[in-house]
C-alpha cells in the first residue's frame, strides 16, 4: 500500500531571548500532534516580527500556513482541525466545579486521617468548611473586583458599599473556624447573617427580578452565571450554622 503523504505546514512565531511565545509553542505541539511535518520558523526579535507582521498584514503572532494558505493564529489553527474553540465570554460553571470537587476531595482526605472512614460526619462539615474558604480565597484574589461585582445583585451591599470588601474576609473566617470546631460563637451568627442576605438577594435578582447576571462567588472576573450555583453558596452557610447549633452534644467534629 502506497504510504500516507506527510502534511507540511509552516509556523512562524516569537521565540526571544527575553520571551518566547506560549501560543506559538502550542501551535506548534498541536501541529505536530495532528502529523504535521513542521518548518518553524522563530522570529528573534521585535523588528523582525514587525517587519513579519507588516508583511502578511497580521496583528499577532504565531501564524501557520498550510499547503501555501495562511490559517492564522492558534484559535484559527483549532478551528481549521476541527478541534473545539472556547469563546473566552461564555458562561461557563467549571471553576466552581473544580472548586467544589477540590473541596470535597479535602474533606475526604481529613476524614479519612482523622477517622480512618470517609463516612464521617465531619466529611460532611468539612466539605462545606473547606468550600467556604476556597471561595473566599477566589473573592480575596481581587477584593476590589469582586466588590465592584458583588454590587450588582446584592442587597446590603448596594445600601452600604463597604459590605462588599467585608463579606470575603466574613466568609474565611467563618469557614476557617468551623474547619476547627472552634468559637462557634461567631462563625454560626457570622455564616447565618452573611447567607441569609446573600441567599436572599440571589433568588431576588435571579428569580423575581429575572436578570441575567455574572456571579461573584468565585471573584470578580468569572463568568459562572448568577443562579443556582451562588443560590446554593449562600445555603450551604446557612444549612451549616443551623446544623452546628442543631447537632447532638458529644457528635464528632
């Protein structure tokens, strides 16, 4: 049988001393995936990438050209293989679920340390623990961020603005000592007040309201929608403090 003809494809792309290209080396591990034959050409300085740029009339770099065509950068590159381009503005729920599974995942790992199951009740507890800090630690990336968001859905926050910077650190410290079963005191009334407003102004925006809005939960540049996902943030807290002053004396953690 005659052998398959190699496809050749030509890639240019910045490779400096000072910076080489992210986009340009994953163009070139796509290509060479996909059984291309590749003729890289690195562009060493800034002059010379004008000079490219200028001459095919492109903006950036890398570029590829295939059988004598220009394909265009690395998204035109996916698009032409038939491979899956991501619309950098679409909704999208993946970080809280990375969030939440790594939460999970933690909470399973303690249990199992501390009580050799993974059954325990205080896998359970942990697991809402754990998720109140990793989402306070997504909000505390960009305080300022997730204030400016923040205070397009929620209640307090648009009467008093400074809410918005004080609810991250709220929901760390709650999370953090009910991690160590610790001054219940203030993570119960803490948890209660921070959820029950939040809770509140999530089903007022979302479902009276009927607006279409980003979330703030995991900071202020995500583009998880506004719904159930910060609906369901918000009455974690609250099932969690209500459970803490419910529990059975002498129940574990």
């Amino acid at each position: 049988m005659p052998a398959t003809a190699v496809r050749k494809a030509e890639l240019y792309r910045m490779v400096m001393p000072e910076h080489t290209c992210p986009w340009g080396l994953k163009a070139l591990d796509l290509l060479k995936r996909e059984g291309f034959e590749v003729e890289d050409h690195h562009l060493t300085s800034r002059e010379e990438t004008d000079i490219f740029k200028a001459r095919h009339q492109v903006e950036t770099t890398p570029q590829t050209f295939i059988d004598g065509k220009r394909v265009g950068g690395y998204d035109d590159l996916r698009g032409y293989l038939g491979k899956e381009v991501k619309d950098k503005d679409a909704v999208t729920y993946t970080p809280v679920i990375a969030l939440f599974g790594m939460a999970l995942a933690m909470a399973l790992a303690a249990s199992w340390a501390a009580y050799g199951s993974v059954l325990a009740v205080a896998a359970a507890e942990w697991f809402v623990a754990f998720a109140m800090c990793l989402l306070a630690l997504q909000k505390l990336k960009d305080v300022d961020g997730f204030a400016t968001m923040f205070l397009n859905y929620d209640l307090l926050a648009q009467r008093w603005v400074p809410y918005g910077k004080v609810y991250p650190f709220a929901e760390g410290l709650a999370g953090i000592l009910m991690v160590a079963g610790a001054l219940m005191w203030i993570s119960i009334p803490v948890a209660l007040f921070i959820g029950g407003v939040g809770a509140v102004s999530v089903f007022k925006a979302v479902y009276v309201d009927k607006r279409e809005l980003k979330c703030a939960c995991v900071g202020g540049d995500s583009n998880v929608p506004l719904g159930f996902v910060s609906l369901t943030e918000n009455l974690m807290m609250v099932g969690m403090a209500v459970w803490m002053i419910l529990k059975p004396a002498g129940m574990g953690h």
